[in-house]
C-alpha cells in the first residue's frame, strides 16, 4: 500500500513535471558580456587549444544558438530525392524538421497506414501506379503582394511531375497534384505576387501524357507546358478546376520567375535545348551534354499570365487529358508568349526586388544577362522580333538586353539583398560573386568580389533574397560536393552548405553544414516571426488533412470497438500513459478500420502508435484523430504500443491485438 | 565552331576544378590565436549584440568546427520510429549521415528498386509482408575485447523484433534478420566482448511465434527469449544458423548489457512485469502502466551466455520456428540463469568499465542500485537463492547488492567516463547526475552533482562510456521533451539532444541539438579515428551488398540492351555528364532487368537515377553497380535522369525509356 502511495506521488511529479518543464527549468542565468573586459579568460584558452583564427571566433560567436533561444530565419530546403523538405534554423544551421512530402516517412506517421497520409499521396499516382517517393527540386512560400506571408510552402517534384501544398500551421503536407500532361517538371514550384497561381515548367518534353512516340518525331509530337497551379487561399489547397497550362515548345524549359512590381503580370522561365537535340550517344550521336549545348543562343520564354488567364477563362483552350490547354497558336495570336535569345544554356532567370530587371546566368557563359521589363514592353510593343519555327517571336536581343556582367565560370543563380547587391553562384569557380544591381546605366552593374565555397556551389538563398523586399544579412550557399570537408562517411558523403555573413562590407562563410540527410537543390529564408505555427491542434479530435474536427474524434470515456460482420471499427484514445482498449481482439478474417485520437492538449505532448508485423507507422500530435485499416488476414498475438518516449511509463503504454484463428 | 572549342574549354576546366577542388580550394588560413591580446575585438561586440553570456562564449568555441576541421567523435544514434541511424559529429552536433536501415530511403536509393537493397529489406520480412519501416532503439558498435573496433554497427527493430547489420566501410546497411519467434524486442543490440553474439531481448511477451492464444492464458503459454545472434565477423553478416535463443518468463524483458574482463561470459537483462499483468483497462482491470508497477521488486536477469553456448553446441536445445531455444528447464538445470531481485520497473542495466558492477536503474526508485559479480558468483555457489514460479533461482537480494545510491526521480540509464565517475539519466527530475564508481566499500559510491537538461532524458551517451576504456570529455543527452527549446515547427516538435562537457569539475551544457529526423533513444559515441570508411568503393563494378566485385559491372564501352523474347537487360554505365544508353526502346509487356555502374572514381563523384513514373530511385556511389527490375506495363515516353547534381552539365545528363504499345 505504502509502495502504491509513492507510485501515485510520483505519476503526480511526473505529470507536473511535464507540464511545468517549459516554465521552470531555467538555471539562473549569468548576465551577457557587456564589454571587452567580461570576456572570459578561459575563452582564450579555447580558441587558442583549439587552433581557431581570429574569423573563426567572429564566426562561432554569430552562429551559436543558446539553450532556448531561437533561430532568425527558417530556411526550407528542399531534399532533392528524398523528396522531402528540410527546415534549417539560421544561424546555427540546425535541422529544425524534416517535412514528409512526396516519400512516406515513419517518425512522421506519413505513408504507413494513415488514412490521412494516403489520401494526399495517392493524389501524386501516376497511371495508376502508387508513386511513393520524389525529387524535390524548389520551394516557394505564398507570397502576398510579392513579399512570404509564412502561410503555405509549394514544393515540386521533378521525377513525376507533381506539386505539392505544406502549411505552415502544423508543418504538414497536405496536397499533392499530378500534371496529366508531362511526367518531368523542374522550373517549379514559382509563385505569383499573391499566389494566385503556382508556376510550374517541363523539364524533359514528351507528348503531351508521356504518350508513346519515336524519338525521330520530337520536334512534331514532343512538347512542354508551363501549368498555372490556382491556389484556393481560403482552402489551402490548389484548385486543379481553375488551374490551366500554355503549350511550350520542346526546349527543356528550365527554372522560371514571376514578375513583380514593375513586372507584374509576367513570368519568365528558361530554356536550355532549343537544338532540340534527341541524344543517343550509343548510336553515334552527340550525348544530349553536346547535343543542348551547341548553339550560341536559347529562349528566355516571357510570359503575359495575366492576360493567359484572361484567354482561359474566356475558354479559348484545348482540353488535354482534362487540363485546359492554351496552345501556341493561340498564345501567338493572344500575345501570351514571347522569347528573348540569352546565352547558351542558363540555369536561374531571377527578377530583381523592384520588377525591373531579369537576371539570366547561363552556365556556359561566364556573364549574367540583365533584361529590362520596360525595354521588353517597347520591343513587344515595336515587334521587333524573328519568329522561331513553332512561329513564337523572338524579340531582338540588343532591344531588350540591358546589361551583362562578367563574373566568373559557371554562374547559376542569382539572389539579392537589402543594400542593392546581387549573389550569384559559380559553380565552376565555386564561388558566390557579390555585384551591384545598378540602373538605367548599364555600366552600373558591376562586379564587387568574390568568395570561394567548398564546393561546387549550384543554388544559392539569401534571407528573404527573391521577394520585394529582401533582408540580407545572411545567404547560403547550397554547394554539391563536400570532399575533405567532413569527417569520412563513406562513399555517399553528404553536401555543404555553408552560412555566409553578407551584412558587412565583405562576406565571410561562417559555417559548414553537412547535409545528410537528402541533397536540397534550392531554398527559401523567411523571418521566423512570419510564421505563426500551431503548438498542438485547435481542439481535440482534429483531422489535419481537413484542418477541421474528425468524424472519428473520441473522447475519454467513448472508447470502444463495434463489429458489423466481419467489419470490425475501433474508437481508441491515447493519453500518458494508456492506450484504450488495451486488448483489441480480431477474427482472421476480419477488416478494420481503426482511429486513435490523442486526447492530450499539452505542447510535445506527441504519441506515436507502431503495430508489430504490419507496416503501421503513427505520429499522432496532441489533439489529432488518425485514422488506418488493416486486414486481419493472419491469425495471432501482436503488440501495439506508444512509440514516442512521452512520460516515465512510456514502455507500459501498450496493448495486444489478438485474431483468433 | 568557335563556340564549341570554348565548350570543350569549358568542360575541361570543370572536370579539373571537381578533381582539384579538394586540394586547392583553401584561401590563405589566418594563424590561429595564441593569447588574449589576440582576440579580435569584433568577437566582444559580437558577444554584446547578441546578449551572449561568458558561459554561451565557450561552449560556442567549444563546438565550433571550422571549414574543413573533422568532429573528433561520431555519435551513432538510433532514430527511433523513422527506423533508420544518424550519424552526428561531436562536438558540432552535425548530423552526418542518416543511414538507411528498416525504412526505404530514395535519396540513398535504399528500397526503390535496388535489387541489393529490396534483398536486405526482404530479409525482415513477417509472414510474408513486406515491413517497410522499423523502430530502432539500441546501436552497438561491434567490439573488439570490449572496445569499440570501428568495424560494424548492430541495431534493432523494436516494433517487429528485427537486427540489422551495418558495414562501416561504406555506412551502409547490409542484413536484418528477423527473430522467428517474437514480434517484439527492446533489449537489443548489446554485443558480447569481441562480437561472438549480438543479444537481442523480448519486450511484449506472446506466445513464441506470436501465435494466437487467448489473454487469459498468459502465464501459460506467453514467453519471451533471448537471442543470441552469432556474428561472424569474416563475412560481415550475422550467422542465423550458428545463433540459439533463451526462452525466459513473460516478465516483459528490458535492456541487458554484456559482462566485460571481471564479469566476462555473463550477460544481464532487466524485467519490468513480473507481476505478469495483462492490462485491460476497458474491462475494469487495472491499465498496464499500473499493473506492472505494483511489485516492490522485479528481477534482473543474469545469463551465463558462454556456458548457454556450450549447452546449444551440445544440442540441448528444442528447436521452435528454426532457431534452437534453450528452454527455462534446461537453463536451470543448467545453471544458465538466475535472478536478482532489482527495485521496480528498472531500465538501464549498465556494466562498470572494469566489469566489477553492475548498475540497474529502476525508472519509479530515486536510487540506482549496483550489484556485484563476485557477490552474484558467491551466491550462485552457495545456492543463497529461493525459486520463481517457472523453477528459476532467484538469488537474495541482500547477498548481491553492493551498493545503493540515491539520484533523484526517474533514473534510467547509466554511462562511464575515464576519471571514475558514473552520469545516469534522470528523466522526472530532468536531470544528469554525476556519481563516484566507488570500490569495496559500498559507502564509497556517492552522488557528485546534478546538471539540469531540457527536458525530460532518456538516455545518455558518453565518450565511448559503455566500453572497457570510457574516454571522458563528452556526454550527449538524449531529451525527449524540447518544449520551447527552438522556433516552432508545428505540433510535432523535435527532440533536443544535449552535449554537455564533462571534461572538467562540473558538467556544463554546451549545445542544443534539435532532431527533427526522427526519435533518437539511445547511442554510442566513437572516437573517429577508429573507422576506416571508403572514400569510393574499392573497384569499379562494385556490389555493396556482397562487397565484391558485380557479375553485372559494365565497363566504359561495354553498354548494351539484351534481349531474349519479352526478356530485355539493359548495361548502362554513367559518367560525368552522361548516361549511355540515352534512348531505352522497350515493347510494352517487357520484364526488364537495368544495371547501371559508375564508372567515376573520384571521390564524391556519386550519381543519382531516377525513372518517372515508377519508384526507381538508385544512388550510384563511385565504382558502385546497381540493379533494378521493372515491368514495362504501360506504353508511354519518359525520362530517366542523373539526381546528384554531379556537374555543370548535369541537368543534360537524362534519357528516354520509351515503351511502344
């Protein structure tokens, strides 16, 4: 008795100790430095012990994070075929999260068994055919008058084509669309100035459907599309009825921008087979890296969405595998789209904070190419231009070209900041160039340094550094090949992206990040006061795939499981630290359909939920309802159980699930 | 043809810079600081406008690794319900690595498509369904006299009762097997002195082969064993037909560790339901977090595994599901194991360095209780014991208890460093508290200090704190509760690893790391210098799974499509910046067998592939070949291309499989 007294005292310390933890736990805590004389000596000590330069004290001292205090910016990378998305406090460059989005992922619950999860992957299949994993290439935050307003993240996948939708309440992905006419996207996911739209290019033309023709019809049958994904704000979901696609030539359209500002309206993207080369080294032909590569010129392809919307909704499409397809005949007549030569195979068409110009960086070009918005107009506005074979016009080069600027080998893409410089990487050189975005002269764009990385540097994200209003300060240089950087790991080494300081006159690199956790291609840095996250879900019973209450939600005190024949439902709840029904007792046989509602509201309150020899993975946040079906189709005794370390008798929080032969 | 000589330029010039870019890329280093006149004075502003504290100031020159400078340790951390291991340097809290070990992972081409990996995967198997996810809890480096060799890693699957074996030449999983007789296990991995066996420990008890009985029948017929896995370090794999398992009481086994020099040839495991409750709470019956609590004590359970060796190699074994089980008779009759009593619900039993005590933390009692081997040998000798209900000695508390030392609420689990000191996890009081590994005298084992953490540990990691020769310095611990430690990231939070400096008199925090990729719950810590992982793989043509050259390995001019019938088999070879074959021309209904090998060298030189439309997704390490199968069941075009962005051309380095109807 006396024994089950002090268990009960100490599930009460437990409890309080729980729900205390985030209040009371402090240490006292020292006073700050103030001034060069509070330094402590053993500081010194260290550095000198541990070999640090002058730099690298600066850099250790602008990059720790102190226990409990919080990171400035988020940077959401994308995973690159992981197919998820990383979320990275900055400075420190800690992996605040990885986000679960094209593959499922076990910690997550996503993808084994929740009903939720499912819904949203099985919006990405194809033909069919459960795609269950992705190669996620570009992020982009909802913007609201071309500025992130931290409500959503769209992200792509290039493998399949598809686009997917997070919110940034809960950190969760809860869309995934399918393109029915391409089955390679790359020059996505751009947004425009409100989101109304979510932009997104082919990569690798087909037909339209990836249906079957001979490579020796390309230039005939094989096509892209840049789709117009509408974003249904008030829903959080794209809405597939209102979206539209504008026919492309098969050019390999590569990464694209939207207009803002001055450029409002327009949206650009690039193109980098314009050869239209078909490779086919084993037959004697030039490898598509020589076939793309040939001529002096591709197309910027330039495009007046706006007014594309207009010619959609005036019906003026072709419905291609159930998408509204804009053709280039019509874009022709419409005056939809444009082209502007730019030099052999760019990578980034950037716009820059106030919508004047377009920065293209051709890889294969050691300059960057700024257009002007205001010159394109008057070209359009004048004609001046040739027609392509697909009889698009090709706006005169001179007319719209304002400036180039020489940087170096390799130039990718381009970021800005808050003092009128442009970033551009240099993937040959490996290194960022710092140049000044200049104005009507165009001998005021120039080049102001240089800074190597290690190594091989393709994007590149610079604090709020592709919106209206960028904040500089800090930029990251997301470099492929990491080598010596490290300590060895193996063949497959992760890839370093490395902090740099860009307030000062100079930049600095403060940091390498290894990441091994999947190869991010691009990044987007938000202040992290934008974004307003739940803690746990609004009420209890909560389906995150609606963000509304669950059909399913139990209370304590209503759980239960109900058979109708061999149909078998279970109502259970999940609390520190009991499942309930502890015994869930089956026929072989029978199907079941079985939800779990975590009844807890406190913050971490988190329990997973795993069942022995079945793929049922759970993560189950305080206030949510999931839901998963199994069939009984073996008869046995399995053990269910919490799978998040939540209280003291977090080993003790399971149950047997028993089918009877 | 000026243009192309430029190209050709230009593609020298990048293939030199990637070869080149681990040698020459470092910019003039700065001399590391040797005194305090030397600290730059930015450094204390810094500091200042950062509110920084003396404290924050050296742990931030503590961590800091500079650009280039190696971590001196690895922390291999189980990842919880992600399934997989993480690899984080010390001191920088970088994660490394996430290894791919029960859960597919595209970007490490990890079970989408590999033949090499759907092999191993297939290995954990239950009943024929394929388990694509896990519950890993336990990583034991391989050991060689009770050091860490650096060799290999062993981790568990709890959720399915699965071991899985890690090469740490190339970081790569390369077996699981799974335990014939039970869906459940927690204690484990935990390796015997020089790796003989790897010990693996029941967590749920069912009956064995998790067949069907009837709850009611627990006593009777629910059992839990433990495995010893034979692990033959020639082949690198775990020898299933050299294995035997114990069979023990369904007392809901915990976790065990190996006797080491002074207790060698002894194993132990906790218990924590001796009551043998079996819950029920929608029955009335009390909820199993009460009713396994209820006893005063539980026993700890001491295995003489070297001896158990002989009685199976002596065939005194019953053979259940394939794997010879010693049964409780034949271990009593043996002298195979005993029982000490242990204060209630322990978790942690962990092995003093030297081998002398053991330590069991009893998770509900605020002391750690230490057992001594000579005092458990004396009273085996004098038979000082009274029996359990199934015949099994246990031995008097009294007679094997050295020593009892008061820490605080909720003592988990127990680690060493090199000064003679113990750290054991609190997980109510939040808490590590340092304690003296005393001697004869029991008066002589006394609390030191505690450190608070945030929030709520579970395990703890020291320097290589659970070997023969702890090396001291640091510690991490591994919280479960983060709270408000980092900027929000939505309801489900990360956890917060913590390294804490114990090189000196007091423990001191030095950094918070989230872990937003899965659950950590325990891990070891290894000096680097104690592994020797591949830059690339050994030839060109390499199989990872056997770790020997690939009959399929395709040499630079060897590509080519077979086909025999409806039978095609594709030898492609990749290399910066192409795929050869470019065009794969298959007829709907082909079964297709694909083998690709990178026929790079380099180091880092690694190669992505991925197929539209189908779950292909292969990493394609340096001299590495893989193979994959698919059905060509719909016509259509698409691409197949390189997902690490490998060069320049890159994005160039594509193909078409195209599929006639």
């Amino acid at each position: 008795m006396k024994r089950i007294l002090i268990l009960s005292l100490i599930l009460v310390i437990a409890a309080a100790s729980l729900v205390a933890c985030g209040r009371n736990r402090e240490s006292a805590t020292p006073e700050p430095v103030a001034s060069t004389g509070d330094l402590p000596e053993s500081a010194m000590q260290i550095a000198s012990s541990r070999g640090l330069t002058p730099n690298d004290i600066n850099a250790a001292l602008k990059t720790y994070m102190p226990s409990g205090k919080w990171d400035e910016y988020y940077l959401f990378a994308s995973g690159g075929h992981s197919g998820q998305v990383i979320v990275i406090g900055v400075p420190s460059m800690r992996i605040l999260k990885n986000i679960a989005v094209f593959t499922p992922e076990a910690w997550q619950g996503y993808g084994y068994g929740s009903r939720e999860s499912e819904e949203i992957l099985n919006g990405g299949n194809v033909d069919g055919r459960k795609i269950r994993m992705g190669d996620t290439h570009h992020p982009a935050l909802s913007e609201t008058a071309g500025d992130y307003d931290g409500q959503y993240l769209f992200i792509n996948d290039k493998n399949s084509a598809r686009v997917a939708v997070i919110d940034l309440r809960d950190f969760e992905t809860k869309q995934i669309v399918k393109d029915p006419n391409i089955i390679s996207n790359h020059g996505s996911t751009f947004v425009t100035p409100d989101t109304e739209y979510i932009v997104q290019g082919t990569q690798y033309a087909t037909p339209l459907g990836w249906e079957y023709a001979p490579i020796e019809e390309y230039a005939e049958k094989y096509r892209g599309v840049i789709t117009f994904w509408a974003f249904d704000r008030e829903k959080g979901r794209i809405d597939p009825s209102q979206s539209f696609a504008m026919e492309v030539p098969p050019y390999w359209q590569d990464l694209c921008d939207s207009g803002k500002l001055a450029s409002d309206g327009w949206a650009f993207c690039n193109s980098f087979n314009t050869e239209m080369a078909t490779g086919g080294i084993e037959k004697g032909n030039p490898p598509f890296e020589a076939g793309v590569s040939q001529r002096d010129m591709d197309y910027l392809h330039i495009f007046n969405w706006k007014k594309a919307a207009e010619v959609y909704k005036a019906g003026k499409t072709e419905e291609i595998n159930g998408m509204p397809v804009i053709s280039i005949e019509t874009s022709v007549a419409e005056g939809l789209l444009y082209f502007a030569p730019e030099p052999k195979s760019p990578h980034g068409v950037d716009v820059t904070p106030d919508g004047k110009y377009m920065v293209v960086a051709g890889k294969l070009d050691p300059q960057v190419t700024i257009y002007a918005i205001d010159k394109i107009e008057a070209a359009i506005a004048a004609k001046q231009w040739e027609l392509d074979p697909f009889g698009i016009p090709i706006l005169d080069f001179d007319a719209v070209k304002h400036a180039q600027v020489e940087l170096g080998l390799g130039p990718l893409h381009t970021q800005f900041d808050n003092k009128g410089f442009a970033y551009t990487s240099l993937f040959l050189d490996s290194a960022v160039a710092k140049w000044t975005v200049g104005g009507d002269d165009p001998a005021s764009w120039q080049l102001v340094e240089k800074t190597p990385v290690q190594y091989n540097i393709g994007h590149l994200s610079a604090a709020e550094g592709d919106t209206v209003s960028p904040d500089g300060g800090y930029l990251v240089a997301l470099n492929k090949w990491a080598v010596d950087r490290f300590a060895p790991v193996g063949p497959l080494l992760p890839q370093n992206e490395q902090l740099i300081d860009i307030s000062g006159e100079h930049m600095q690199v403060l940091y390498d990040m290894p990441m091994g956790v999947g190869e991010p291609h691009y990044a987007q840095m938000i202040k992290a006061d934008k974004i307003q996250a739940w803690n746990s879900y609004p009420e209890v019973g909560w389906d995150p795939l609606t963000q509304s209450k669950s059909p399913h939600a139990t209370m304590l005190g209503e759980e239960r499981i109900e058979r109708n024949g061999n149909q078998v439902e279970v109502f259970m709840t999940s609390v520190r630290s009991h499942l309930t029904p502890e015994h869930v007792e089956l026929k072989k046989g029978d199907h079941v359909v079985w939800h779990i509602t975590n009844v807890e509201t406190a913050q971490d309150a988190v329990h997973g939920f795993q069942l022995g020899g079945y793929n049922i993975s759970l993560s189950i946040e305080p206030g949510e309802t999931v839901s998963f079906e199994i069939d009984a189709d073996q008869d046995g005794t399995y053990a269910y159980y919490c799978t998040e370390f939540c209280s003291a008798l977090h080993l003790e929080m399971m149950g047997y699930m028993l089918i009877e032969p």
